[in-house]
C-alpha cells in the first residue's frame, strides 16, 4: 500500500499489477487517457504521474464513494483529471456528452474492489455481516435480496451455475426460495449460514458461500453484460495506436477479453506465413501486447494475496 493509499482509510485500497498495467498503457505528455474503473485512484495517479506535465486523465466509476477517494487522492492533478459518475459501457455516451472523439490509452480493471469487500455495509462479503446488497452503485437497481425475491428457484439455480460453477445451485436455491419466502434472510452471514447449512461436502480452502455470492453479485451489477459492451465499443473508443489495458480476476472476464482481444488481432492460430499460403485472411485491426495474461509476481501476492486471480491483457489499435 502506498501513502497515499494509507491516507484514504474509507477507501483503502492497494492497486493491483500497478507498475505492468501502465506500463502497458505507455502515458505520455500531452495525450489523453481515461481509468473507466477508478476506484481509489491508484492506477489514475501512476498514468497521471507517468504523462506529466501535461497529459490528462477521464476518471469513470460507478460507486460514488470509490469517486469521492479518488477526488482526495488527485486533488493534485487539479483540472488534469474530470471526474464521471458512470459505468465503463457508458464510455460512447460520455466522450459524446464532451465532445471527445476517442482517447489515446483506455484501462479498466474490472470486478469487485478490495473497499467493496470490506465494507460490512455493502454487502458483498460472507465474512462481515450486512445487508444483502452488493450494488456497486447502491443509488440504483435491485439489491441482491429484492433480486432473489423476483426469481424462482429454478431461476437463481441458472444464475449459480453460469457465474458461479457451483454444482449444489439446485439446493441451495431452494433453500433461498424458501427462507425468503418466509420472511427471512435479510444479511450476508443469514445467506453464507443457510448455504454452509445446505452444501454437504466442503471444499479445502474455500467457503461454501464463495461461488453463490460471486454469482449473485456478478448478476445484481451485470458485470458480463457491462464488460461485453465496453468490449464492443472499445476500438471507437481509441485513437488509432492507441492502447487498451483490462484487468481482471475470473475466468468468465478473462475469457470475454482474451477472445475480443484476438478478434480485433484477426489472429487465425497460425503462423503468417503458413496463414498467408492457406489463403487465411490476417489483417488485424489491433496488435496484442500480450500473447499470454500478465500475472501477479510471488511478491506482490504475499503482499497483496486478492492479487493471485488477477490477468492482464493489452491492445494496441493499428493506425
């Protein structure tokens, strides 16, 4: 954790493969990049420090306290930063609503946040009791309870299994069914409970709650949905040569951005030249920065151990 991260205890996050994700994006004076996960700022104020004197920076985040923190920890920055109230799949709309044709590096890092997790308040955690919220933004949309009570069992079983792989969905989404059907489960540890209660065998270093609350949440902010979108958008996004960077921590992410990734390389899966004489169309509009995901040091693991699930991967868009 820097000092400037151990200055923002509301909003205490340490930022993840800091020093390759910027390197990757490459920030240089005079362009423009934009952080479409903001979060506390860490990743913003290496680009920001990285582009000096006068590059600048569009900050977007969907949580108003992760902006709130990031505002304390650019103030330096001053009108070289703005700051955006938005999710990353909105980023067409808010280049349009500022007249911005595309910038010059785009990163995100994508998923739950370390303030997210740690805020009882917020719901996300089975190891802290609170709500059963898990709203990025907690100014709109259904919370995870109000979520389980429009589905039926059948339906939250689906959901367990595609974002979550967990293989007892059937029993524990009809024990959710029927602890909200009589009026209960209103918190985090009622739910990690009812499922420790529900899952018969137990898995050597993992909570039985794990899959179902990564499920749940990544349903409640339509995290896939979001990530395709921003995917889709994204080489409009860029200037030509510009830089795309994500970071993510589950295979499902990983998976969208790898194989967009290669798309936008047309990489046929064999060599060029081979490629060339099969008659294999290689013409691609972006090249890879990286053939395989970056991942976190053994160092930076022992430090910081939520870095273990995470990968990097990066773009560049031809001119």
């Amino acid at each position: 954790m820097t000092s400037s991260d151990a200055a923002i205890p509301a909003y205490a996050h340490t930022t993840v493969l800091a020093d390759e994700a910027v390197r990757l994006l490459a920030p240089v004076s005079g362009e423009l990049y934009c952080d479409g996960t903001l979060g506390g700022g860490g990743h913003a104020e290496r680009v920001l420090d990285a582009c000096s004197p006068d590059g600048r920076l569009i900050g977007v985040d969907r949580d108003l306290s992760a902006l709130e923190a990031a505002r304390a920890r650019l103030a330096r920055f001053g009108d070289r930063v703005t700051f955006v109230h938005g999710r990353f799949s909105e980023l067409r709309q808010i280049f349009d609503e500022r007249g911005i044709d595309g910038v010059d590096g785009l990163m995100v890092d994508v998923g739950v946040s370390s303030p997210q997790l740690d805020r009882p308040e917020r719901g996300f955690s089975f190891q802290r009791e609170g709500p059963l919220d898990m709203r990025m933004d907690p100014s709109t949309g259904q919370t995870a309870r109000e979520a389980c009570e429009a589905m039926s069992a059948e339906e939250i079983a689906r959901v367990l299994r595609k974002f979550g792989d967990e293989r007892y969905a059937g029993r524990i989404s009809r024990a959710i069914k029927e602890a909200i059907d009589a009026g209960e489960l209103h918190t985090t540890t009622e739910l990690a409970d009812l499922i420790a209660h529900t899952v018969p065998t137990r898995e050597r270093h993992k909570d039985p709650a794990t899959r179902t609350f990564q499920a749940l949440r990544i349903l409640v902010n339509d995290e896939l949905g979001e990530l395709e979108r921003l995917l889709a958008d994204m080489p409009s996004l860029l200037r030509p040569l510009g830089r795309f960077v994500a970071i993510s921590f589950h295979s499902l992410e990983d998976g969208l951005v790898k194989h967009r990734l290669r798309e936008l390389h047309h990489d046929p899966g064999l060599p060029a030249d081979i490629a060339a004489q099969m008659g294999v169309r290689y013409d691609p509009l972006f090249d890879l920065l990286t053939r395989k995901p970056i991942e976190a040091s053994d160092e930076e693991v022992r430090g910081n151990p939520r870095s273990r699930s995470a990968k990097l991967r990066g773009a560049r868009k031809r001119p």
